[in-house]
C-alpha cells in the first residue's frame, strides 16, 4: 500500500517510498566519481532524486519503468525538493497498485458505471437497446471502461477519465433533448456511450497513459467501427439504416477532417453530439487546468486549445465555495 | 389586410392581392412591343409576374421596392405558377402591414418576451440583475428584440427570430449548468441575453432582412459593447472586473477569429455560451432546411456549414409526429 | 440493343432511341399551350428535347430517371442540337442495358480482372495471399468490382472505373518496388487492392453514378475496414501486427486530414500508396480532360485540382499519334 | 538616481546598482549550504547574480517584483558575465524611477507630443476636430499615450513606443495622402491618431511590460471603441454616418480577421491606414532586431513574422552612416 | 477611326460602327429559321447583336475574335439594349487601331514614361543607375512598358495600366523613404521599376487581355529575374550582392507564398516594395470599382479582396469634387 | 587522414584526433578558475569536450569553425560521452579533408555521374539532349553536383546527397513513364536532372550544410531557372515552346505554393516530375530517421512530415535483412 506520494513530500523529510522510474542517468563529478540522477512518479506527479554513493552498484538493480522502493532524505535544490538517495531497489509489480502511479478520477468507477447502466436502459428503441445490452454483456470491454484513461494530455488524462467524460456526456444529453423537438434521444444516447469506447484500445495505461500502436495508426473512431459493426451484425434484424446512423455518429464525433474525422456530421444528432462532446471535454479540462502562479486568476497555457483561461477566482478557492 | 400569398397561387387561379415588388424588368418582343417581368414578394415567397398589356403606362406607376396591389391570371410557364397581369398599381406603404411581406417566426413575440423575462429575472448577483432590467426598461431596445430577425441567411432568418434564438439559449443554458459545478450561471444568462443584442441594429427589416451599414462596418459584437457599456456605466458601483467578464462574454462569442471575435473565449462562461449558442443556431437551421427534392431523405446544400443533411424521415412527415 | 447515342445525333437527323430521362419540365406558351422540356441521358452524353403536341398525354406516361424510347426530328437551337419529340413512351427497365446508358471503361472488365488476379497471386505471404484469395472468393464482391466506377467526378468516373485504377496502380506498385530496397512489396499490393474496395458500396450506378447514403455518411475508407476487418477475422492466425499494418494503409491512403484520412501515412508503405493513388489518379484524370474549346493546347478547368492544364498537342491529335 | 545599467557591467567590476528582481530561487549545493540565484533586470536588458554567503537571511528581505540594491562585484561564468552578490536589500518603489527599469524610446516623449499635435490640429473637419481635441482635454489619456508601450514583443515594445509609432504613423499618412486624390486626409488622420489608443489600457507597464486582464479579455480594438463612442457621443451635433467610419477605422485596422479585426477594412481610407500602420510597425522592428550573432548579415529569427532578415552591412554599422 | 462606342448605343438609334466579335452563336427559331446571336466588344464594354435575316450568309463571313462593320438599329430587350443588325461583314484589322477595342488609361504614355525616367535617372548608384539605362535602351521593352495591361482582372486591367501602376508606385516610395532613415532609395526605386516588368510577356493584349501561356506557367516573378539576370551579366563588375538584392525584390514582391513569391520578403527594401506595391494597387481597383446599383454607397463585390466597399459619397460624384 | 570519428569514441579512451570546433565557450568555476566548454564536430557527429587546465592560454589558439587537432580522455557525464582535453591546437584546413567533416552519400560519386549520363544520353529529342550535354560540359556545374548534399535537414542531408536523390528519381522515372502512354518521357527525364540543380548554389557545405544567402534570398527554384535559360540561350535553334515546358518543370516541381513553387504543375510531366520527387525524399528521408530509443518500432518525430513513423522491425535489423 502506497502512502507517500511525491507532491506531498517537503524539505528536509526523511522518505520511505514506491515510485515509478521515468527516466534514469548516469553521471561523473569533476572528481570523476560517478552518480544517478532519476525522476520518480506516481499519480500525484513527479519528484527529481540523486544517487550519490554506491550508484553504480545501486543503478545496475533497475531500470526506467521499473518500480522501486527508494529511502533517502529530500532537500531544496533550485527551489524544489529534491531527494538524496540512501537506498533504492527493484520492486516487482505484482508488488505494487497500478493505480497508485497513474493520476485516477475523482469519482468512484463503479458507481459511474452503474449510473450509465440506468441512463441507457431508458432505450426505448429495442434495436438499440440490444445493442447497449450486447456491450453490457461484454465484460472485457466494460472491465476496460472502467478504468481506461480519456486522453493523454487534451481533457479527462486519467484512469477512468474516459468513463467519467462519457457519464458525464449522457446526463448533458438528457438535459438537452429536452429543449428540442424532433431529435432522435435514443440514437443520441446510443452515440454517446459508443463515441469513445475505441479510446479502450486506442491507450495503454497500465505505467503511464500512452497510445497503442492501433491507436496511433488506426484510431478510436475506426477501432471503434470494427467493434460496433460486429456486435450489430450479431444481433437479429438490426435495421440497416440504423446500423449506418450509428457508425455515422462515431465517424463524424471530431466534428471537422483536421481533428480526424473522415466525415463531416450529417444528422441532427451528429451535430448535437460533436458539440456537447467538445463541450463536455472542454469545461472539464478547464476546470482542472492549474493557475499559472500560486494566486493567480489566470491558468497555465493550454496548447491544444492555444490559449490561457481567467477564472474570478483562483482555483485554490474552489473548494471553499 | 393581406389573404393570398404567393405561396399559395396556383395554375389558372384568379389573382387579387398585395406584394413588394422585388424585381423589375422592361422587355421588348421581336415584333417590337414592350411588357414588363416583375418580382413579385410577401412573407410566404416569391413569385413571378408578366405585363403584356399597357405595359409602359403601368410600368410608370410603380418602381422597385413599391408595394403594388396585382390583378390577373396564374398560369404555369416552365413548370413554375407565373401571373400574367391585367393590373398593377402602387400602394402607400401605410396601408399594408410590413409583417405581412416578411417571414416570421411561429412562435408569438410577447409570449416569447414574457418568458425571457421570468427568466432572467431569476438572477440573484444585484449588479447583473440591474443590468438585465435597464435593458427591460429600454423600451427602443424591447421594441427592437421583439421583431429583430436572427440572421439574414444562416439561421433564424425571420422576424423575431432574434428573440425565439435568445429565448431557446436561455433555456439550454438554465438545463445545461445544472451539470456543472462551478460555473457563474448569472453571468452565463446575462451573456445569453446580450450576445446578439447588437443585431437590433445589425439588420434593417422594414422591407427585406438586409445589412445596415452600420451593422456592415461595425458589426452586432462591437455595437452592443457600446450599448452594454453605456448601460453598465449608468448603475451606480458595478464591479469593473464584472464590467469585463460580461464585455468579454459578447466579444468572444462567434468563438473563432475567423468568424469576426476579436477575442477567443478565455473563460468557462465564455466557452459555453459560445458551444451552446453555435448549437441552438444550428439545430434550429438544419430543421429548416427543406429537402432536396420531394420526399428525399437529404435536404438542400448549407453553404455556410458546407453540406447537406440526412434525415430519418423526409421533413413533409415532421407535421404528424 | 441501344444503337443511336445522344452525341452522335447530328442536326435534321430523324431520332429513334432509347434514353434515360435526367430532367422534365412543363412549360406553357404565350398563346397557353403546355409543352414538355426533356433532358435525354445516355453514356455518350446528353440531349436537351421538346414536346409540343400532345405534351400533356405523353407526359404523363413516364417520369424523371425512367427510360425511354423518343422518336422526333433533330434541329440546332441556340447553336445546339435538340430533338423535337413526336412520340416518347416508358420502356421497362429490364428491356434496356444500364451499361449503354452510362459511361464505361474502354477497357475489358474481365480481362482486367484477370490481369489484377494474376498479380495479386504473386504475393508469397501467406496470410495476405489468404486475405487476397477471400476477397477472389466473394462473388458479390468481384461482381461488384467489375463494373464500379471510380469517383462520381474526380478521376475515373465511369462503369469498370475502379477496377481500371486498382489494376494500374497495381502494375505501378511492380514498377516502383523495384526501385527501393526495404519495402514490403506484399503488404503495398495488398493495399493497392483494397484502398477502394468500399467505392462498390460508395457509389450507386444502376442509372447514374452517384452516392449511396452509406456512402455519404460513412465514406469508403471506413466501410472498407469493415469488410476488411471480417474477412481477416475468419483467417485462421492472421498475424495482429501484419492486420493493423492493413488496416492503415486503407484509413491513411488519402494522404492528409483534409482528404478524409482520419489518420496520416505513418509507414514507408502507406507514404508510397498514397502517393501513387493520387498520382495514378490524377494521370487518368488530366489526360481525359477535353480541351476548353476545340484546337486550344489548354484544357478545361478542373475544379479539384484547381486548375487547366496545357498540352503540347491538342487533345485530338492525340489519337494520330 | 540609477547610473549602473546591466548591459554594462563588466567582467570583475565591482557592482553597486538599483535592479528589479525578476526572478529569485533558493539552492542548496551538494554540502547542504543554502544560496540564492536571481535575475535581475533593468531598462538596458537583464543580469545574473548569485548569493552565496547569508543567502537565507538576505533571501527573507525581499521578494520577485521588488525593486533591490545590489552590491558585489562581476565574474564570468560559462561564457555570461554574473554577479557575486555581499549585499542585496529592498528599496521602496517610490525611490527609483520607473523608467530607469523598462526599455524607452529614445526620442523625447513631450516633443513628439507637440508634434503629433500640431499635425493633428491641422484637421479642417470641424467634428474630427473637436474629436480630437476632446482627446488632448483628457488628462488621464494624454499622461498615458506619452509613456504606454507600442506593444508586449511584436514592434516598439518599450516605453513611450506607442507614441513613437503613432508619430511616424501619422506623418506617413501625411506624405501618402498627397500621392492619391479622394483620400479624407481629416478621417486617416484621426484613425491614426487613435486605431491604437487603447493599448494604454492594454498594457501594464509599472515594472514590465504586460498585458492587463482587460487588454486579454477585450483587447485594445474593443477597448478604443469603447472610449472614443463615449467621446463623440459628447460632442453636440457629430454626424452619425462619420462616427461610423470612425469607429470602422478602429476595429478593421488589423487588416484581417486571423489578427483580432472582427471587420475587414472597408472604405478606402480604412484599408490605407491598415497597410500603413502594419508598415512602420515592420519597419521599426526590423530595424531594431538584433544580428544572430556579431558580424553576421543576419538578424536573428523574428517569431511573429516568421523568418529572419537580410541586411547590408551588419547592424553595429548603422551608427557610422 | 471609331467614333461609335458600344456603352453609348441608345435605344431605337440607328447604328454604324466598327466592334470585335466576341461571341457568335447560331440559333434556330421554332419555325425553322436560323439567326445569329453575336456579342460585340469594344474597350467601352459589350453589346449583344441579333442577325434575323440572311443569317446564314452573313455568318459565313466572320468569325470570333475578328473585327467587323456592324449596320442595323438598337431597341431595348429585357431591360438592355441590343442591335437588330441589317448588315455585318468582317474589317482587316489593319483598317482599325486596337486600342479603340480595350480599355486604356485616363493618363497620356508618353507623359507618363517620361516622368518615370525622370525619376530613376535620379538614382546616385552608379550600377543601379547602370541597369536602368540598359532598360531604356531596350527599345522593345520600353515599348511594350507603354502599353501593356496592369493584369487581366484585378487592378490597373486596360492598356498602359501596367506604365500607370509603376509610376505611381515609384512616386510613393520617393515620399515613404523620406520617413525613415536607413533605407536604401536607390535600390527601392529599382526594385519598383521593375517588379513588375515580366508582366510585359504574361499578358497578350492585342484583341482582349488574357495570360499568354508563359505567362501562365511561368509568370511574371520568374520572367523577369530571367530579363533583369541577362541585363545584369552585360554590364560590367555589377556587384554579386547587388544583383542579389535586385532580385530578391522581384522574386518576393508577393509577400506571401500563397500569393505565388517562391520566397518571403526578407530585406527592409522587399519588406517596403511589398506593402506599397500592394497598397498602390488596391487604392486604384477600389476607386475604380462600379457601384453595387446607382446611388449606392456600396461598390459591388470584389471577388479578389473578398468584399464591397463603401464610399462616404457614391462614385458619380467623385467628378465633382 | 581521420581514423578517429566522434560516434566511435567510448568512456575511458584515450582520445587523439582531428575535430571541427562548432561551439566554444568560456566559463569560470566558483573558485575561480576558467574553463572551456566546446562541441566537437565530424562527420559521423558531434561530442563535448571540456578544457580544465590551461584553458585560457589553449583557447587563444583557435576559433569556432576552426580544425582542431585534440588529446585528452572520454569520460561518462550525465549519460553522455565527454573527452577531457589535455591539449587542444588549431590545424590548417589545407591539412584535413573536409569530406571527413560532413556526413557524405553512402555511394560512390563518380559511379553515380556516370550512371546518370548513361540515363541522360538515351534522351532522343536533339534540342534537350543538346541540353543535357552543355550541362555535362560544364565543369564547375557537375563538379558542384558530385559533391553538393540534397538539402540541410529534410532529405538527403549529406555530401553528394543532391546526386544519389537525382539519380535514384531518374531511375524512378524511367520505370514509371512505361506505365502510361501519351509521357514525354525525355522532357521528364531532363526535369528529373535539372529539378534541383540549383542547390549547388544554395547550399554552402565546405564545413557544415548551411544556405548560402543566394539560396536564402532566392532559392533554388528561381536559381536554376536562370543557368537553364542562359544554356538555352546558347543553343541554337532551341524551340520555344520546348524551353518554356522545361522551366516550368522547374518553378513547378515543389508542386504547391506553400511549399515556395510559383506556379502550380499544369502539364502532365510537371505533375507527375512534383509527385516522383517528393515520393523519392520522401522514402530517402524516412529509411534515415533513427527509432525514438533503442528497439523501438517509432522513429523520432520528422519535423517537416509532421509525425514518427512505425517500422515493422526496428532500423538496426535493417543491415541483417
């Protein structure tokens, strides 16, 4: 069980912890004696560490993207903590919690799950009730749900961020529907769930959020297809015009060719989900974006989104309120 | 009062009725004898017009931009209802009821303005409340909202549209921030009621939705900062940086450089009302489109968004459900 | 048996042919006599045609997009050859050849058929010759082949159009591979096969080439890897690197997100199918464009492309040559 | 009275100098002896200095943003000249002059004020007169416009810029008006006057140059708008349709909608100023960019324009001629 | 000589005057009668002409692009005038002086080229002077200076608009150097003399104007470099980085890539050609531009620039002033 | 003669040999004492060397860009290979071979010119043979091709680079153009040479690839079109028409705008010249790039192409293969 995290480690602590290494190097002093410089993580981010005595000995017992228990003692240097290393070694995996070394949602992932499980069976149409059921009743793609990461960087990068934007995508839709005649809520639900259920191939987190090899050359749009179009195909009677409705809405979720989609939306509900997807992504990235400097109402810089973002008040006071 | 509208004419029907005259031609037959085409508009279309007798006489009477009072006969020439004219003569703009000439939405304007009302009346912060009831109590400005039309062409494109596009955001924004956390929802209603409230001044309506001049070198964002502007200045103590987050809101809104904000929306408020005011435009225009042709499941081309749409059922059907 | 084609009927000529009806128009003269204005389609071109007795009678016999057999009397109107109609009456479908009414390959579908099979055995991977020979196997699939046509415009836009480009760019691959060193001749054949191979679900052309909805909403790219993504399923140990290296060259043979490539070219072989897809493409495509008027070195405007192009001889020397 | 600037201290010269800190970190070296590193700044660029010796205890005085006197003497470390610091304690602002510590034009602010006036006042158009005149009345903005910067980085960032830039805006205007008839020589004169006027809203300047909340949220074309429609509106009798193009001159001046301008320039007079003003700001910059290195023809690599720039004779040179 | 001009032809009067033929069309009425259809053109504008009777016989006698004598009377059909033509028979086109067929500037070429030598004959650079006189000496060029277009459509497009443009452009740089230091007149004024030099041999303007088809594959940036090179190896010890920095001007005198400059402006002198180049051509083109309708404040749509233009007054009155 | 190349040299060895000094810095420790930092450069790479003692009087000896010949002992820092200087002096470039500076093509370049030749001389058409050997007749020209490198980072970034792109794209050439009929396959051939001659102006490569300011300013495009046209020039008879179609080759052949052509391909050679060339760099440049770390399948991120690229078995298997 992991109980110390890196960003809560303070000059001058005495440290006893498990860390992933993310990155190792050797060094040489002046004197020609040699030394480590490592980065440790976990899922509350990054610490630097130095070996200075025994490194070679110690540095040939690991290497990057293996866990470790390292004892040492942390201190300023450059103005942030930094630990000296007295002892660090090798920890199997099997040793550790994956979860402990990857940031994770807020939110309890069982009770996500169940809460999407109650929003779609409200399905009326029973072909895409079916559907819905046959996903269900997949248990290695709900178990990848469960804890599959909704990005590396952009919005959600986190174990179960992808369950938490798509439970959170559902709610919006049931609330928007309801402003508007003649949108089709069951096929709008159905695109919902399924817009990122490739995502659970497209990442593999189980050291760090990283694309696949699939995810980088395919995509989740087009994994996403595959993987629909054999469960439509196994369910009796499932109308063509409906199976093609519902691929148009996974192919067409990016909105726009440059952000990776190969069609344009289409349908009135292709439209809607697009918005309220990038909507959805939008308010949660913001919101967890931190200020640019202790107290201040502006954000760090977002790249994807090429800009900063004013708050009224800075984020620390947010759990005040 | 105006009973038959072009829409409804239909071949060998009588004709007696009131229209602007949109278009007006001179021609000359081969064996030398003049006559006249005209454009013939009211809120329901267009239609065309031919004067083959006295053409010139009455040809004097009437110019572009007249109503005119139209006698004859429709016939169908090239597959479309024409009318072949026996009398045409100029009307007093007092006498018909501009409404009549120009599309307008279904919906009615006080009802619609007496819902807005309730609504943003729900906002509790002091200082927005009392910039929402000056606007209330500018009786030019409530004149102008209640028959404004929303665009010229993209979406809305009718009387009152302005108030029916407002009135619908208002009422996705009060469902859509009961799924956040975190977000201002005064500020956000107030951001919803004054986006396009620089439209009042955008278009001219009196006989045709066109451009003013103003609208065309200024543009609805930047006038209505100044209207805003000069309202904020009027109440005693409001919060400058509440001043800016409410200017903010307007001249981020089109949400892009390249379609005319000057600034990108920097706030979780801004990127909202930007999100849900492009989705209300767009819903309501791709339920307008008609279709291509009788019965086709796509509709016609939407320039601005760059394609046609696909419908379930073809738009004649949306009546009976 | 179709004898007469539209672009071969010269003024006065006596008319009697089968055509498909593009266009009907009534129409009605000064004096109030209804006429029927046709546009005739058949694969060499089309033909405008007037019916001015009996309009009415006729006319109700057939419909937009039915064939028919006209009988009239060719005249030059506007400096164009028209018919004028005695006779036109429906004709079933199944009396007439779609293929005479739409354009086709110069080219002999089964013979290159032949040549592309002969080819693609050449292939010494095992699991991609098995994916080669399910592909052979599915009749629907070669039936479909045979006769699809390349684009609705851009380049190959006639029946056996797709099958023509997939077997030249088939031969180029040879060529080309020989070139380089370190190139996976098996995998770019397999790819050149199949880059297209959902155009025969894209495209409708029983009567004229246009887009399927499937087509529109979905796209070939996408439907493609659901073709391919069964078949490969059904092959016993198909290798899962070996499926996705397939797979990308189908999603990323358009070379660039703006083309509708969810994904760029991210192996030697997906850069190398691009770029003699489009080459190849565009190949067939200027050579095939008429000149902009007769003698002139430059041909028309080609609208994808951007551009005329100039030729050292004009297009119908080419012939002598 | 600062006399020591950065740019001129040399190596081993003893140091003894007013700076801005901008920036402060703690270190500690490998014997756990805690030092401090800082960046100090002051109009003539920025220096390094180092505290070594009672680094906690002089660390605790003051702060990022604090004005300090520094005391020690210089040494080169890698190639850069830096300060060993025995002494560094906090002054009060109100004892240093700000300008000392930000770059400045090196023309006189208050001549080239009387000059931009007397320009000015040769306006015959009575309304753009009083316009500008209402300007000259107003204290506040006149003390601004003399020492706000022209921008952040782009062209003339530093002290007095933006009326350096307004200046030769304005006289350029002068000489290419008398190249064309039918320019309103009144109207491009006050667009120059005030197309940039609100950046002295937009940039904090007391320390260094910064974009306020404001300037990121409204943005100076917004801002200016805002100001100049409250002046006009207090002038009796100024003609509405020269308002217009008055305020249409402020927000087309950027000249495209990719650079913040919500409206293309659309008079004459408005395109003119929009070339004019992008031309001096490039010529100012590019005059001012420093060589890639000594002796090279080269400048360095200007980011906003994208490239970097040829020159004759290399800068140092400029002086001689 | 021409003394009937196309734009001066009014209704029922009779006509007798020489136009080329820019259209001819044979047409067919439903009464079997052939009649010719014929647009005439002269630099005023066009006119269209019907032959009724002999049609067939007249036409034989002419054909597109020759000149012809054109006798019959004008009447008014749809709203324009058009010649009811008695007789038409094709004029040698050494009977008529081509510039009465295309527009031409309002300013006298000699004038105009004298004054242009005026002022580069004021150039100090004993090599820049060297190229200019080696251009005046090259009496073919000079001549074709004198009368070719400024382009076909987008500014200065009538005979001599190429001479216009130059000078005008090379009047505004002798003010905009006086502005600021460190620019070097001499090779600006060059670099304006001959930036648009090729445009000489992009064009053929001896019947309409139209790109020639080096100028349409080769254009005039890279024509010129080819003229200005050959000039520049004739005269002895041209300095290498001189001739460098000539060309550099020619070659990037679009600004922008996607304005076909194989390389940006990367000198202060191409910085400066560039914006006053464009500046210069936008100010005539949006002078010259016909208003939206009479009296219209609003010019009609520039396809190049993307927009109308408004003018304080509209542009009949211009004469006036 | 360099037998010892930076890329070679391992932790503990004794270091003697001839470097390309491409950086030196001065530095001092805290105590004091100067040092020299440099980058040591050849042709297989670069590596850091440090001076400790003597550093001052040593470094008076040699400048950047100066041979040196260097005595000392690598050591490990910070997971790099470091030489330790133990003397350092400057050497006469006449006494090194610079080839053994830069990185060179992997084959021969006399073998290569000859099989270019070869290719070239079986052009039939006599006026672009006459061509091709007035260019092999220049000596300076093909001595420049022998050793010129293709380009400074995209592809073929190496001496003779330039001569292995050239002639693997001829060879490329000749087996595309069997393909397809109707290819003017000498004038092909000849774009194929001359397509790039000009970087033997563009690029400076007696010590590292940098651009010239010729090939700054101007460009290879623009360059070579000026040597061709003065070749032309010299032959006599050399129709029109043929020179015109061969520069185009060359201002077209970057195919696009963006990409520095000022005209687009508009003949079926100059599409398919654009598209072999970039399809040749392309494949070129991605067989060079180095995987993102040992026995990845990635490679690093290729600037220019705007991604990695993923490699069925990793780079280093390749020589095995």
């Amino acid at each position: 069980m992991k109980t110390l995290y890196a960003a809560d480690i303070r000059d001058s602590q005495l440290v006893d912890g498990f860390f992933l290494v993310a990155a190792k190097h050797h060094g040489v002093t002046k004197n020609g004696i040699g030394y480590l410089t490592l980065k440790l993580l976990d899922r509350s981010g990054e610490i630097e560490a130095r070996v200075w005595e025994r490194a070679e000995d110690m540095g040939r017992g690991f290497d990057r993207n293996d866990f470790v228990r390292v004892r040492g003692q942390a201190l300023l240097y450059q103005g942030k903590v930094q630990i000296r290393v007295q002892d660090v070694a090798r920890v199997d995996a099997s040793k550790v919690a994956p979860e402990d070394f990857l940031p994770k949602s807020a939110a309890d992932p069982a009770a996500m799950l169940e809460e999407l499980q109650v929003i779609l069976r409200s399905i009326r149409n029973p072909h895409l009730l079916a559907l819905v059921e046959s996903c269900f009743a997949d248990e290695e793609l709900m178990n990848a749900l469960r804890s599959a990461p909704g990005a590396k960087t952009i919005h959600h990068p986190y174990l179960s961020g992808l369950l938490e934007h798509t439970l959170s995508l559902l709610k919006l839709i049931l609330r928007v529907v309801e402003n508007y005649e003649g949108v089709d809520r069951d096929l709008l639900l159905v695109g919902g769930f399924l817009h990122d259920i490739g995502k659970v191939y497209e990442f593999s987190y189980d050291r760090a959020i990283d694309y696949t090899d699939e995810g980088q050359l395919l995509g989740h749009l087009v994994m996403e297809v595959e993987v629909v179009s054999k469960k439509i195909d196994a369910i009796a009677d499932f109308p063509p015009e409906l199976a093609m409705l519902v691929k148009h809405l996974l192919v067409s979720h990016h909105g726009a060719y440059e952000f990776g989609s190969p069609k344009l939306p289409q349908t009135l509900e292709a439209v809607i989900l697009h918005s309220l997807d990038d909507l959805d992504g939008k308010i949660q990235a913001i919101k967890n974006l931190p200020e640019k400097e202790p107290g201040s109402k502006w954000t760090v810089f977002h790249r994807a989104y090429g800009r900063s973002f004013y708050r009224q008040k800075p984020a620390q006071d947010d759990g005040d309120a």
